[in-house]
C-alpha cells in the first residue's frame, strides 16, 4: 500500500489516449488490462509525467480544485492504487 510519502511514476510499458468526452485510456502492455480515468483522474494523470510523491499530487489537487485535503487524500490514495494493481503506475519509494 502507498502513503503520502510515496513516489509514484507512470509506467513505460503503456498505450495512452484521450477520448473524446475527455476521458483517458490507457492500456497496460505489460498485461493487456485497460484503465479508464475520468477528467480528474486524466488530470492526476498529467501530474505525473514526471515521479512525484503522493503528497505533492494531493497538494497541487487541493490547490487546483480547492477540495478538503482529507477527502483529496482519501480518494487519492485509492485511484493511486487501483493504477499501480492495474501496472500502470510504480511505485519508486
């Protein structure tokens, strides 16, 4: 399991792309599982294109969407992990 200390990445082994409704596909090379994301999840998304840790996300999600950091940390950490089940995110740390 992550914590907000943790460093996520994306994952290289990945096919990646926007439909239009705006939601994200993605498809795991690795196992031929396919992820879809809502426009926030594509936004969280887009916050990793490079590693960042758990904590830093929740920031920029928090600032950008002024949500209470509780909830933000909650559902975080959930969509976080449904990725890395699915290998679609590392975890570095």
């Amino acid at each position: 399991m992550i914590d907000m200390k943790s460093t996520v990445v994306r994952s290289p082994e990945l096919v990646v792309t926007t439909l239009g409704n705006g939601e994200l596909a993605l498809l795991s090379i690795a196992n031929g599982k396919y992820f879809s994301a809502s426009p926030m999840g594509r936004r969280i998304w887009e916050y990793l294109e490079g590693p960042r840790t758990v904590e830093q996300i929740q920031q920029l999600i928090v600032a950008e969407y002024e949500v209470p950091a509780e909830k933000c940390s909650a559902d975080l950490k959930g969509f976080l992990h449904e990725m890395i089940e699915a290998r679609l995110l590392n975890v570095l740390a």
